[in-house]
C-alpha cells in the first residue's frame, strides 16, 4: 500500500501550477499584445491588460499580412504552406521509414547491414554538412519555391527508419510464418500484420514529425525565394526585421498565436496516442 503524505502532495501540485505559470506567461503576453494597438504593445512596461483591436489585428494578419512598414504574405497563405509542407513531410517520413524498415527486417539482400548502417550514420552528420550539396541538387532539379524542393529533401527519416526496424524485430516471427502459409505476400502481410501492430507508433511519431516540419526555418529560408511560399516561421522573422522602431509588435505577435494553433491542436487531439505509442510496453 502506497502511504499518502499530504505535504509532498501539496509541493508536488505547487511544482507543477509553477512550471505551468513559467511556461504559460510568455504565451499569455503575446496573446495580450495581439489584441493591443502599436503603441501599446510597444511600451515599456508592457501592460497585461487585454486590449480591444483583437478582431481588427487578426483579420489584418490574415488578409493582408502586412503592416505599413514591411511587405509579408497573408499569414492565412503561409500557414497553408507551412500545413502542406508539415504534412508532407510528416507523411513522407512515416511511410518512407516503414518501408525501409520492412525490407530491413524481413528481406535478405547482399548489404543488408551495411545499407541499413549507412543510413544511421547520417544521424552523426549536423544538417550544416548536407545543406549546401542539397541545395545545389535542388536547384538544378528546378525544385526552388516549389512544394517539392520544401519538401522532398526532408522526408528521409534515419530515426524513424530506426525506431520502426525495432518494433518490426519484436513482432514474432510465428507471424511472418503464418501469413506465408496463408498465401499472403509481403504487402498483405505489411498491410494486415504489421501496420495495425504499429499504429501507435505511427501516430506518435506523426506528432514529432509534423511539428518538425512546421517549425522549419533554415531550409524554407534558402528554397523560398518567393514571398509566395514563405512559410509561417519566415513571415514572423520577417515581420521583425525593420528595427525596434518600426516593429509592429502587435501584429507579430498575432502571427505568432496564429503559428501556434495548428501544431498546439495536433498535439492536443493526438495526445492520448502520441504517449501511448512512446510508453506503452506492448506496442
């Protein structure tokens, strides 16, 4: 029987409001600054007062994008770019790293190892090493300001090809045994075998990899030479990049409760299976 001590009850729950008040204030001035005017939200100090241009400062963001000092896209614009890009690369990753892991684990080949070594060895190499040479294969492909040059290169997943090979080396082999008596081939047995075992892990890592790509600034930064396809993480540093002076803080601030929303929503509807398919013992 676990004893109750209401003491460390009451620290532990006192920890915890704390750590929430940390992390939530910042969030909380920016939503405050979002609703105020200019000048308000350019004072010093800044006051924690809600104010009333909530609904003109966010219909402004997201039709024009723009203040009167610099020239950005709708904000509505580069969400729909950052959305297409995260689930792109989200999606990608996830089917491209099953694949892999699949014939990894259940196909021999000559090199199987090697292959699947050189693959992990990627992890070891900081992203500065790879961006200039997949700059340049981007860009005599063609692929700048598109959809595909944002992302194609970022659909390769070492992490994720690693994870799934894994759980794939835990799933009995009775399985693969039983499937291949039943006439089915390696796709059946991918399709009705292994991808409902590893549909929580899916969805976890759907979570890490949509936020990944929504949060992505230094490739979009080199690929997107057109406001067109700035995503959203671009238009904030732009918006920022007249001087203190000129910056319209309440309109950046707007864009950035905006930005928030959509990974904020996947984590909060997926919740319940992002921590399953990282803790449970039987995935």
């Amino acid at each position: 029987m676990i004893e109750r001590r209401p003491i460390l009850d009451f620290i532990s729950h006192m920890v915890l409001i704390l750590g929430v008040l940390i992390v939530a204030f910042p969030i909380y001035v920016a939503l405050v600054a979002s609703t105020q005017t200019a000048d308000q939200a350019s004072a010093a100090p800044l006051s924690l007062i809600p104010g009333n241009q909530f609904i003109a400062n966010y219909a402004a963001v997201l039709a024009k994008g723009a203040s009167g000092n610099v020239s950005v896209p709708p904000v509505g614009r580069m969400m729909w770019v950052s959305l297409v890009s995260a689930l792109t690369i989200a999606v990608g990753k996830i089917a491209i790293s099953m694949l892999s892991a699949f014939a990894f684990v259940y196909f021999r080949f000559p090199g199987r190892t090697l292959f699947f070594w050189m693959i992990f060895v990627t992890l070891m190499l900081p992203v500065e090493v790879r961006i200039t040479p997949t700059y340049q294969v981007v860009s005599d492909f063609g692929m700048l300001n598109t959809y595909a040059g944002l992302t194609i290169p970022l659909i390769a997943s070492a992490t994720a090809t690693f994870l799934f090979r894994q759980f794939f080396l835990t799933v009995p082999e009775e399985l693969a045994e039983a499937a291949r008596i039943d006439g089915a081939g390696p796709l059946r047995f991918f399709k009705d075998v292994l991808w409902p075992l590893s549909r929580t892990n899916v969805l976890a890592l759907f979570v890490i990899m949509f936020i990944y790509g929504w949060n992505q600034y230094l490739w979009p930064l080199l690929i997107a030479t057109d406001q067109s396809m700035y995503p959203v993480g671009i238009g904030i540093k732009t918006l920022i990049a007249g001087g203190d002076a000129a910056v319209e803080w309440n309109m950046v601030m707007a864009t950035l409760i905006l930005a928030m929303l959509p990974p904020g929503l996947v984590v909060v509807v997926m919740q319940k299976w992002f921590v399953k398919g990282l803790v449970d013992s039987e995935k």
